[in-house]
C-alpha cells in the first residue's frame, strides 16, 4: 500500500483511481463496505484503489470543543487499511484553508486535478465542502459534468441497526465491548508501551503490565475485563482493569492494568495490544487489600471461563 501525508506529492501519479472517501473513524463494518467496492470497482477496470481521508479530524479544527474522541489512532487505522487490500491511502492535513473550500473546489482541485478520479465511492450521509455543505447528491451531480462516476453505499446494517461511529462510542462508554465488536468487525484495543507502575499487583499475587493510555483515542469505561493480549507475536489470555484503581487512593490518571495467565516476563517499555473481549463488572474500591484479592481470583476465573471460545 503506498501512502501519501499530503496532496502535492500524489498529484497526477495516479491514473484511473477508485477512491473511498470519509473520515473512517474506526474503520468500521460500513466503512469497509466503502472499501471493499473501491477495491472491486478497480480491479474491474484495472486501476487501483484507495482511500481518501483527513487528518486530523476535521471536527478538531472547526469545532474543537465538540470533536469526539477517536477510535483508533492514526497509526492503528493505517494498518487496518493495509489489512484491507487497499492500493494507495492518501492522507490530507485538514486545516482551515482546507475547509474553506467550497464543495465544487474540493472536487475540482483535489478530486478531479489532484487525485484524477476515475470513480469515487462514498457513504449515503457523506458531506464535503465548506460547512459539509456538499452532499453525495451533489457530488454525483459534480460528477456528472467532471466525467467520474460516483458510487453511493446506503446505510449498512447489523441486525437492523445502522453500523455508525456514533453508535460504536456510545457502546464503549457502557463498556459493552463486544456489542462494539459487532459493529466494527474487530475487537475494540488498545496499543501502548508498558510503563513503570507502583508493582503492588505483583506483591498481592498478580503481576500486571501498566499502560497509560493514547491520548484522544477513546477507551472502553471504567471496569474489569477479560481480554486477548498480544505481545511480541504471541497472544495471551489475561483479565485488565480501566480506571483509576480506589482502592489504593492513588488520585492518578485512567490507565489500563493488564494481567497475563501463565506468563512472568519482563515487558517493561514493550509495545503491546490490548483486545477486549467482554466486561465482566464495574471498577470499584474495596475495603481491604485481602477483598480485593478475594475478587481479583473471581474475576480471573470467570475471565477464563469467558474466553474459552478464544
């Protein structure tokens, strides 16, 4: 897959492409629709795929205050596109130059003069242009008269319910990890190096592995889970804390705690990811560090009872 941070370096390299545009917030179940008739409409005409898309998101620049935190990171969703077959994946820097653009600007200087477009493929709710005032309507109205063809994917449902990044965050905020797996196709995660922690799970009989948390990347509420841990190229069963742990009154930042079964190597600043795989109850504070122990080897237990299937 080649990827392009920029418009000027693509510019008129591309002949015959058939391009996904949207924001791919978490690259969910709708969105890899998108992706996967770029890639069908581009092997039928011999061209090659990709995918358009900004960062950061255009919400951080115009309206700052209401932008929702994100589901993957920029370097996460790389990968996914990678994973999807895509051809080229070109990433613009939105600023407010760029949204100044009004809709017929934005698909004749980047679409039609920048990209050269031979089809594009977009979502029923697509907008673009100043203020999104563009519509996909619109936009195959444009490309009508600019000579590409415009491909609108209708909204993509999972037993009846439309699949949206909106839907997705509000699933996270209840912890319902694996009703957002449903919708994204994957298991909700988390990447992030293993930093120094206070090591009071290995002095109670459970080692941990600290991460702190990305920033702006949205993760799954306060509470205990069962999860897949994948670390160095091998993958472990383990049960993890989001929160703030109360039980010590630290008065620390929200971190993630992960807990790996039958494995005691030193991981210290190693890169890891965190799978969740489904909740198993709330964070809350015991009286006593013997309770907390008491309730740490019940959920390790009903962990592994969950993640039998896995």
């Amino acid at each position: 897959m080649d990827i392009h941070h920029g418009l000027e370096e693509i510019a008129g390299k591309y002949d015959n492409a058939v391009i996904a545009l949207g924001n791919f917030d978490g690259v969910h179940l709708g969105h890899r629709e998108l992706i996967k008739k770029a890639i069908e409409l581009a092997d039928r005409a011999k061209g090659i795929s990709g995918v358009f898309t900004f960062a950061p998101h255009p919400m951080t620049v115009i309206q700052p205050d209401c932008s929702p935190p994100m589901l993957l990171t920029k370097e996460e969703k790389i990968k996914v596109f990678s994973e999807l077959g895509i051809g080229v994946l070109i990433i613009c820097p939105f600023s407010q130059e760029i949204s100044r653009l009004t809709p017929e600007q934005f698909v004749r200087d980047i679409l039609v003069q920048k990209l050269r477009v031979s089809a594009v493929v977009v979502g029923y709710n697509y907008s673009f242009g100043y203020r999104g005032s563009g519509t996909s309507e619109m936009l195959t109205e444009f490309g009508g008269r600019l000579g590409f063809d415009v491909i609108t994917i209708p909204p993509v449902k999972r037993h009846d319910t439309e699949v949206s990044s909106t839907l997705i965050r509000s699933l996270l905020l209840k912890g319902d990890v694996s009703g957002a797996a449903g919708f994204l196709g994957y298991y909700p995660f988390v990447v992030s190096r293993v930093v120094t922690g206070d090591r009071r799970g290995r002095q109670i009989g459970f080692p941990t592995a600290n991460l702190n948390l990305p920033e702006n990347i949205l993760v799954p509420a306060n509470g205990v889970y069962a999860v897949r841990v994948h670390i160095k190229g091998n993958s472990y069963k383990g049960v993890a804390n989001v929160g703030i742990k109360p039980t010590f009154n630290l008065n620390q930042p929200k971190n993630l705690e992960v807990h790996c079964f039958d494995f005691s190597d030193d991981i210290y600043n190693t890169k890891i990811k965190v799978e969740f795989i489904g909740r198993l109850r709330g964070e809350k504070g015991f009286s006593s560090v013997q309770e907390l122990i008491t309730q740490i080897n019940i959920d390790v237990k009903n962990a592994k009872l969950l993640l039998q299937a896995y």
